[in-house]
C-alpha cells in the first residue's frame, strides 16, 4: 500500500512538473489572440501548397474562415479533394477547392501555374508550405524526384521556387496587396550550401567526419536555409512592388512530415513524453502562416523570418552571416535549374 501510494505521489510530482514546464515552453508561442481575423472578399484568392494536411490544412481552416477563395494545392487528388469537401462542410465557405499540384515534378507545377492564369484570379497570397522529410538512410527512388533532384532540394526548395516565378507576374496584374509566405524551419541553422560542390542538388549533402549530426537529413535542414535565402533575395527582386515576402518558422509540429520515419514502438514510447513536452499542435504551428498572411503590412518587413509573431532574431543572423552574394548566386542556380 505505501509503494503505491510513493508511486502515485511520484507520479503526480513527474505531471506536475511537466505541466510546469510545458507552460515555460510555450509561453511565447504566438496565440490565436495575437492575431488579426481580416474579412477577406469572393474575389482575394489564397493558394496553399499542402492544404490537405498538418499546418497547412489548419491554416486553410482558419483563413476560410476570413471569407475570400482558398485553393488546397496538393500531390494527393483523394486527399486533397477530401480536405477541400471539409473545409467547406465545418467553415461554411463554400469556394474552398482542390487543385493538383505535385512539387517534386516540374511538369506539374508549369501546368498548375498555366492552368491558373487563365481562371484570370487575384492572388492574394501564396502559402508556400508543402514540404518532405526523407531519413538519410532512406534509399531508392522515393530520394529523388521526378526530375531526378535530390528529394528535399527539389520538393522544399525548388518546386516552391518554380511555383513562386510562375505565379509573380499573376500577383503583380492584381494591383493588390499580394504576399509570399516561405514555411522554413529553425533547423536552417544545420543547413550548409556549398556552391562550389553542389552536392545537395542531386545527391544530398553528406556530413564531415568532425560534423555536428542533426536529429534531421542533412537535406531537409539544407533546403529550409535555401527557404530563407530565397525569401531575403525575392524581397530584392520584388522591390517596391505590390509583392511582399516573408519565411516563417512554426517551431516543432505534431504533423505527418515525419510519416517516412521509421521508429520502433518502443523509442517512440519512450520519445513520447518528451515529444509532449516541446511539440505544438498543427493548429498552434499554423498560427505562425496565418500570422504572415494577416497581419497588417505596414508592421512587417519584407524579406523578413518571423517565428511567434515576431522578427526571429537567430535566423536573422544566420543569413546576415552568409552574406548577401550567397542569396544572389542561389538564386541565380535556381533559375538555371528550372529552366532546363
């Protein structure tokens, strides 16, 4: 009796501290409070790349919500079809709808891009938030994409940015306030772009001996700093257009990003609690996209990373370091690939 009650006290003790220290962890997470709920008109289109699921199928709900045309531009027809029928179902907006849209096929995205121009819709935003995350141990053809880039160059990074220069000269016809959201990721700061080798276009970076490992591939880290990179250069090409541009860093998700891995039952009992801990809610990371959809232009700068409704000072940094020359030459690599 007296080891169970020793073991219910610890028990309580362990709950309470983790409650504890959930809060510190949290406690300057953007909230929905925080942001603004604009009443978006039948003719302000907003496009999402992987509405169907995660941050952004919640960042979809939350912007139907606002009125205006959401597109779910999604790989999964089913899926994405599925998405659109319950947005529309539980938001009330009824020009909630699927388009295909697969990142890792170039083809894919010129088609979405041409077929959209001639609907002749003014886009109020482009939610560029699709993404993969492939273990570097993974082998075969899911490592590559269509096109024969390496998985998480070619879908995070450069299927975005082929999408983004299709849909420009769209956005700039409007005459409206048009916005770009980048989804990038604090582990940026893990990503490294070496020009000279170019080892992360087809193959994938592989590590140095001496290396700090990151619990993330090597690939995905890689293409979420050419998410911010492209994001600081497009602000440059924009300029003082009616196009503004922000990266945005959602912080540690409960999401399927993850779906490739592969963890016994047994690590992830144990990862769980931990998980708990740190991870946020899709519908508490997507607060971060909508943030930089809403928000009023005036207080953002363009270009700029924000992570929990603010400027993210760290990121900042980083391409700060990597100094502008780098942004350029990325760029200019990008258009070469996507024009091949």
């Amino acid at each position: 009796m007296a080891l169970v009650s020793a073991v219910g006290s610890i028990s309580l003790v362990l709950a309470t501290g983790g409650l504890l220290l959930r809060r510190r962890i949290s406690r300057n997470w953007i909230t929905q409070a925080s942001i603004s709920a604009p009443q978006f008109t039948k003719d302000q289109t907003i496009i999402i790349t992987g509405g169907n699921t995660g941050l952004g199928y919640e960042a979809a709900k939350y912007l139907a919500n606002c009125g205006g045309k959401i597109i779910l531009a999604c790989r999964n027809g089913d899926a994405g079809k599925r998405a659109a029928l319950e947005l529309r179902e539980t938001t009330g907006n009824k020009d909630v709808e699927f388009l295909k849209l697969d990142l890792g096929d170039l083809s894919s995205v010129r088609s979405f891009a041409t077929n959209f121009k001639k609907r002749n819709e003014k886009i109020h935003a482009l939610i560029c938030n699709a993404g993969v995350w492939m273990p570097d141990d993974a082998h075969g053809q899911n490592t590559k994409t269509k096109d024969g880039f390496e998985i998480h160059f070619g879908v995070n990074h450069l299927g975005n940015f082929a999408l983004i220069q299709s849909l420009i000269p769209q956005m700039e016809q409007s005459g409206i306030d048009s916005r770009i959201v980048i989804v990038s990721s604090s582990l940026c700061k893990s990503g490294k772009i070496d020009l000279q080798k170019r080892d992360f276009i087809y193959d994938g970076r592989v590590p140095e001996p001496n290396e700090r490992k990151s619990f993330a591939p090597t690939g995905y880290c890689d293409s979420k700093l050419l998410n911010m990179l492209t994001c600081r250069e497009l602000a440059v090409k924009l300029g003082e257009s009616n196009i503004t541009t922000y990266a945005v860093s959602p912080g540690l998700c409960s999401s399927r990003l993850g779906r490739n891995v592969k963890m016994p039952a047994y690590k992830k009992m144990l990862a769980a609690p931990v998980m708990r801990l740190f991870q946020r809610s899709s519908r508490q990371g997507a607060l971060n996209l909508v943030f930089a959809v809403t928000e009023d232009n005036a207080k953002l700068e363009s270009g700029g990373m924000y992570q929990d409704g603010v400027i993210w000072k760290d990121g900042v940094d980083l391409i700060d370091a990597l100094g502008g020359d780098l942004q350029k030459r990325v760029w200019e690599l990008s258009e070469e690939l996507v024009s091949r």
